[in-house]
C-alpha cells in the first residue's frame, strides 16, 4: 500500500471520530427525529454544532471549533478521504489530526478524536463503517454537471493553483466571463468540470450561486481508436435553443421563451459553462456575442476553448509538469492495468506527451494494449496534433492560409516580411495577425529587430507534413529564397566597401581617418593618370604622417594598414601600398575589406 493511500485511510479514521465525538455531543441537545439527523450532512453536523446553546463558555468554544474547522477546510478534508478518486494531500492528515488534538474538545467532554490520535500513534489502523464512507454527499446546488469526465478515474493532478484562482474571480471577480484557453487535450474541460463540482458544493465553497448550467459544444472526441464525431442529432447547432432546454429540465419549467426565463430566474445566480466553444466562434461568433448580451448581468460564463476570446479574462491552461504528469501516468496505468511501472518506462512515458494529459492517456492506453512505448507515442501524438489544431485549422480563409504559410517559411517573420512574401496590404495582415494571435497557432515575440510570428512548435510539426497549400509553399519558399540572397548581397557588398571598418576597429581611429578611403574611392584610378586637386594632394600627405606617428597605437587593427595602403597609393608609392594591403590581410584573412583592397 502506498503511502498516500495509508495517508488517507489515518484520516477517514480521524475525521469519522471527530463527526462521531461531535454527533454525540450534540445529539441530546437537538429536537429532531432519527430519521432527521441521521440525514444531516457533515457540514450541517458542524452548522448544529455551533448553533446549539447551552452555556456561554461552551457556547463560545463551539464556536471557536467551528471556525477552525472552516479555516482548514474540514468538510473538504472529508469529502476527499472518502472519495476513492478524489484527489487527496498528505498535508488533509496534518490539518486533521491539529484540529483532533486540540484541548478544547476536552473541555467539551468530547473525547473520541483524542483517541482516535492515540490509535493511529499506535498502529491500530483501520477504515471506518461502509455506511459513512458513502454517506459523502454534500447538499449541491441545481447542476446538470456530466457524471463520466475523464479525470474520474485517477482525480484531477495538478491544477489547484488553476482551480483555485479560477474559483476566486467567479465568486468576486470583475469580468463575469473566464475562458480557459489552450490546446486540445490539455484539460480545459475536466478542470472547469471540476471547479464547477467545487462551487456546487454548499458547504465546501460557500458559494453564492443558484444553478449550475453545463452545455457542450464538442463535435469530436479523440480515443484510442482515434477522433470521433459527434452524430448530427447529437450536435447543437442554436446555443440559445440548447441551452433554454437545459435550463427548463434542471428548474422543472415547461418551455418557454429567451425573455420569459430570463425575468423568471432574474435575481438567481447562475453559472453557464460552455464547453468547447471555438467552433461556435470560428462558425458564428454573432450567435455567441447575441447569446452573452441576453444574459442578466450577475450571471457568470465560464468558457473552454482553443482560442481567445473578446472581452473574457482569457486564462491560459499550459502543460503539466513534469511531476504532475508522472503522477497522472503512475494512476492512470494502474487503474487500465492493474500493474504498476518500474521507474524507467514511467520516465520514458511521463516524456512522451509534453505535458498534455490526453495524449499521456492515448500513449498508456496503446502501450497498454502490447504496443512499443515509440509506437504509442508517434501514433498518439499524430493524432493529437489532429485533434488539436486540425478543425482549427480547415476553417482558416485564404489570408490566413497565406500569412500562415509565409511564417512557416521564415521560420519567424516581421510584418514587412509577411506582406513581401504575401503581396497583402499591411491592414490585412494587421488584421489576419489579430486573429490568428487568438488561436494556438502562432505566437508573437521579440527579437533585436522588433516584433516578429513564430508557427507553435506543435503546429509546424503539423503543417510540415500536411501544407495548408502546396502552391503557397512553393512560391513563399522561392520569393524567401530570393529575398535572402538580396539580403546576403547587400551585406556582402556593404561588408566589402571601401567606407566600411571593422567592428573590433577603435571609433577613434574611424573618426579621425574615415576620409581617406572616401578621397581613395573618388580620386585613384588604376588604369587613368590622377588628376587631384593640390589641396586633397595635401590632405593626403597630412593623413599619411598621421598614419605614422599613429603607428604603435592602432598597428595591431587590420583597418590601419588598409588605410595606409590607400594613403600610399593617392601618394603614387604602389610597392608601399601592397605592402600595407597584405599587411592588412595577415591580420584579418577573413575580413572581405581587407581581401578587396588587396586585390
């Protein structure tokens, strides 16, 4: 047995005493039948607990175990011990077993969690009765939450952080809209699935909300035998349509009009999850926009899909972690197996799904099945990228397509870059470049130059065996190749002008002697008498004994000896100005300057 299962256990030990030191406590003193209080939830346990009144100082401690209880999250502890997929924290057992010890439960003449500490100091370990194992459920709010997510079988890993901010802006937060925003299979939808089973929960979130409505877009669903789409019939098309009949089961009301349930269920607190709302978004973002303007003003939405979207705080849900995920691939096999992994294939699969939950489950499941872990992973992750980008992608226009392609080609491409290789105005690729900032597509970012696209690394595995468009490609491919010989032309001619110096060369010396390879340029003529004007021929001289007396200064820079070369061929000394010239290359064998004007 592992240790966090034995973690687990102590604490269903320890809080089935502390519930039954409480119940008898308080059993004497509450005028319900048997039938009443044997129906009373754990956090209404702990509700009559503090209500009931006997004597001031009793009364005060009560309720000062009451509000520790809330601080630690008792009735969170409990619903987590008892439930077999729920996922449990060594720290539950801590918390617990503080709150067991504390000596004000003698002070009441409850005895039971002290006890029940001394047992398991002891050893003497053992589950509690069936019955209150499965007497979980906590009094919920109205929801039609779906009962098989796929997290069920193993509990969702690591994504408290996720769960609890999320949780926080629904209860207080500014924007009424959240979307959790990220790739296929990475979990949007189990983890909104589970705040909402948080918040449904009365005495675990102290929500405020009324109703719970649940409603998925989803067309596809990716298995083991690969994507799977949703039958007609069993795709909903009017969001309005589908979600007024939602909403007319949970509340038990005949059908009736948008306006009509909307005045109806005005002042109740709803929360409406749309799942997998990209297609909708992509297809008709007018029945999307009409949708949320209907709603009352304190409703909440909270949204999954694979784009951002407008006027909702945009939450992003990334990989796993590295811990997480082998954590979600330990659990994960020994639930489809019954086997548990030795520590180098649990390495080897924890790696082969960069972190996304779905493709972790696709790899287990065929390597399950008797398939190599590289077989597993080649043929998972092919059918990831699909299910993850692929509708995404067929419903690009042509522009999109387009800029698309030319930032495949480029690897990472400027705007300029984009609209030379596409020929599309610079406002049509402003507003391509918006939309597809949106999506998991491409991902801006910052270099020395500026703002420039990248393709998502999953994705340019995608497009590079499956081309958006094969005559897009071939031509961005030629014009980029033609572009970049331009490119390297003009740094090759600038590199091997006369005017350019190197960049180890003092600024100094590029200061103060920069005119003499510009006179060079405009006055030496190899085959041609030279004709200068006496006052450059001065210049000259006056440069070249600079030159001179700079000597011990700047002799070890190749730029010195190549202007010398230039001073002493204005000055008709060619031998000298081979000389300085092979100098020059010497120093610098790989400098284009220095081979030009030695040749």
């Amino acid at each position: 047995m592992s240790d966090i299962e034995i973690y687990r256990i102590r604490t269903r030990m320890l809080v089935y005493a502390i519930e039954t030191g409480i119940i008898s406590y308080i059993r004497p003193l509450v005028e319900m039948s048997d039938g009443e209080f044997e129906g009373l939830m754990f956090g209404e346990i702990l509700q009559q607990f503090s209500k009931i009144k006997t004597q001031k100082h009793e009364d005060d401690i009560r309720q000062q175990l009451k509000n520790m209880s809330d601080v630690i999250e008792l009735a969170s502890i409990r619903n987590a011990c008892s439930h077999t997929v729920r996922e449990f924290h060594i720290y539950y057992w801590y918390r617990a077993a503080a709150f067991a010890i504390d000596p004000r439960f003698r002070l009441l003449g409850i005895k039971e969690p002290s006890e029940s500490i001394a047992c398991v100091e002891s050893g003497q370990i053992s589950d509690p009765p069936e019955e209150w194992l499965e007497k979980i459920k906590i009094p919920e709010i109205a929801n039609n939450l779906p009962d098989d997510e796929q997290f069920e079988r193993t509990g969702l890993i690591g994504r408290n952080k996720e769960i609890d901010s999320v949780i926080n802006d629904i209860k207080g937060g500014r924007n009424n809209t959240i979307a959790l925003v990220g790739p296929g299979g990475v979990g949007k939808t189990s983890l909104a699935v589970e705040i909402a089973r948080k918040l449904k929960d009365k005495y675990l979130n102290r929500s405020n909300l009324d109703a719970i409505v649940y409603l998925t877009l989803k067309k596809e669903y990716l298995t083991v035998d690969g994507i799977k789409r949703k039958t007609q019939e069993e795709i909903f098309n009017n969001i309005e349509q589908y979600f007024l009949g939602e909403l007319s089961e949970l509340y038990q009301i005949p059908d009736v009009s948008f306006e009509t349930m909307k005045d109806f269920l005005e002042k109740d607190n709803l929360l409406i999850i749309l799942d997998n709302l990209e297609d909708l978004i992509v297809e008709d973002i007018q029945a999307y926009e009409g949708f949320i303007e209907k709603l009352p003003a304190t409703w909440k939405v909270l949204i999954t899909s694979r784009i951002s979207i407008d006027g909702a705080k945009n939450v992003p849900i990334s990989a796993l972690s590295d811990g997480a995920i082998r954590e979600l691939a330990r659990k994960y096999y020994a639930v489809v197996s019954g086997k548990e992994f030795d520590d180098a294939t649990l390495e080897k699969i924890s790696n082969s799904c960069s972190g996304n939950p779905l493709a972790l489950k696709l790899v287990i499941d065929r390597f399950n099945l008797g398939h190599s872990i590289e077989d597993s992973k080649s043929i998972a992750l092919n059918e990831i990228l699909n299910f993850s980008f692929g509708s995404l992608i067929n419903t690009l226009g042509i522009e999109q397509k387009k800029v698309l392609e030319s930032i495949f080609i480029a690897d990472s491409a400027s705007k300029h870059l984009i609209s030379e290789l596409t020929k599309l105005s610079s406002d049509n690729i402003a507003e391509v470049i918006s939309r597809l900032q949106k999506t998991s597509l491409i991902e801006r970012q910052q270099n020395e130059f500026g703002e420039v696209y990248k393709i998502s690394s999953a994705v340019r595995d995608l497009l590079a065996s499956s081309p958006l468009s094969y005559e897009l490609r071939t031509e961005y491919a030629t014009l980029y190749s033609q572009l970049r010989l331009k490119e390297s032309a003009k740094k090759i001619e600038d590199r091997i002008s006369i005017n350019y110096f190197e960049p180890k060369t003092p600024q100094e010396f590029e200061n103060k002697f920069q005119q003499v390879s510009r006179i060079w340029s405009k006055h030496f003529k190899s085959t041609k008498r030279m004709e200068m004007p006496e006052s450059v021929r001065r210049q000259i001289s006056n440069f070249d004994v600079m030159l001179t007396n700079s000597e011990t200064e700047f002799k070890k820079y190749s730029d010195y000896h190549r202007t010398r070369a230039y001073s002493r061929s204005l000055l008709h000394d060619i031998t000298g100005a081979l000389d300085y010239a092979k100098k020059a290359y010497d120093l610098a064998p790989d400098s284009l300057p220095a081979a030009y004007t030695l040749a």
